[in-house]
C-alpha cells in the first residue's frame, strides 16, 4: 500500500465507522442503516435445470447492522478497488417477494411469501472494484465488481406464505435431486451483488470524482 492507499484506507474506514455510530438516523444524505429497509427490486429471472420463472422482491428489511465491526479494510487507489472484512454479531433480515416458477417444465407454482432469516457471527470477506467515468463534464466513480463469502456460525430461515398443492408437492420430492442448488444459489448471489452495488452506486454518484479523492485525501 502507498500512502495515499493508507490514508484513503483509514477516512473509508472512518466514514463506516460514522454510519455505524449514526446507523438509526443515517449521515451525509445515506439512509438510516438499522434497520435499513427498501422497495422497487428489478425482477429476478430464474434459469436453472428443473426450475424457471420469475422471482419480483417487493421490499427488504435488514437489522443488526449496528452491530458491524470492521476487521480489514484496504483501499487501492490506482486500481480502484477495495479489500473489506467485517463481523455482524447479529443479522436478521426479511423480505417479502412474489415468485411464478414452472418445476420440471410442467408444474407450475405462484408463491407470495416471506423469507425470515436470523444470522448469528457472521463474518463477511469482500472486494468490490470500480472505475472512473470520463464520459460527463464532471466524473465521478463507479463501483462495477463485487465478490464476496461468508460465514455464519448459525443461520435460520423460514418462509411463510408457501400454499402448494399435493401434486406439486410430490413433484418437489421426485425432482429435488436433479436440482443443482449450486446454480440456483449462483444466480441469487449474482443478483444480491448487483443490488448491493446499485445502492452504493446511487450514493457515491452523488458526488464528483475530485470531491471523492478530496475526501479520501484529505486535500
């Protein structure tokens, strides 16, 4: 790391740390964090083996955010990236979301329902990469690539809402071996990576590249 990338790398780290301190009332025109709520999902497209269709999240309900604690933190300037690691002791989440899937290409299913989800030690490693924009009069950055795992020490998840017929039911049992939950699980992961840089995108885009660097540097 250069000491540019320190520097960025220590006022990134302290603006998290702000709006975690701040999370319930949110800070520099960022929404309130805990709980942190939000509609108007794009659909997402379902194309797996045996499974198809469309899932439309309606909104989203996160808490426990407060309780982040930042491990690792490293800014790149250079290659506009930056290196993340950080613990929640606890995350609940709900989301509410319709969903028209066809099982097998005969069976089909329309579920509106509600995914609970309760996290506990989780901890988070991410990258996220972006780039600069020269194509306005003024540019701004990009956030464009996010990679991201992590572990949960305990994780419980419910679903209400689900009201399926018999038939469907035993069509589930004969064909959940042939599904690959590898797939489907890439799918949901590629979207909710999506969305979370849309959100951050929306936020950063707000402010110039020179504000950004005037920020990071301290200049």
């Amino acid at each position: 790391m250069t000491a540019d990338d320190a520097k960025a790398s220590y006022n990134v780290r302290k603006l998290l740390e702000d709006l975690r301190d701040s999370s319930s009332t949110g800070l520099y025109g960022i929404p309130p964090l805990d709980p942190y709520t939000h509609s108007k999902f794009p659909t997402l497209p379902i194309s797996v083996p045996y499974v198809s269709g469309t899932v439309d999240v309606t909104d989203v309900k996160l808490t426990g955010l407060s309780g982040i604690k930042i491990a690792v933190l490293e800014v790149h300037l250079d290659s506009v990236r930056a290196d993340l690691t950080f613990t929640v002791p606890l995350l609940k989440g709900e989301v509410n979301f319709n969903a028209d899937l066809l099982l097998g290409g005969l069976f089909s299913m329309s579920i509106e329902g509600t995914l609970r989800a309760e996290l506990q030690n989780v901890m988070v490693e991410c990258s996220i990469g972006g780039h600069l924009n020269t194509s306005s009069s003024e540019p701004s950055y990009t956030l464009s690539a996010l990679q991201a795992h992590y572990h949960a020490d305990h994780m419980k998840v419910s679903i209400e809402g689900l009201d399926i017929d018999e038939d469907i039911v035993e069509a589930i049992e004969s064909y959940k071996s042939n599904i690959n939950l590898g797939d489907l699980t890439k799918t949901v992961d590629s979207y909710v990576s999506n969305q979370v840089l849309s959100q951050i995108n929306e936020i950063i885009q707000k402010f110039s590249a020179e504000q950004v660097k005037t920020y990071l540097l301290d200049v």
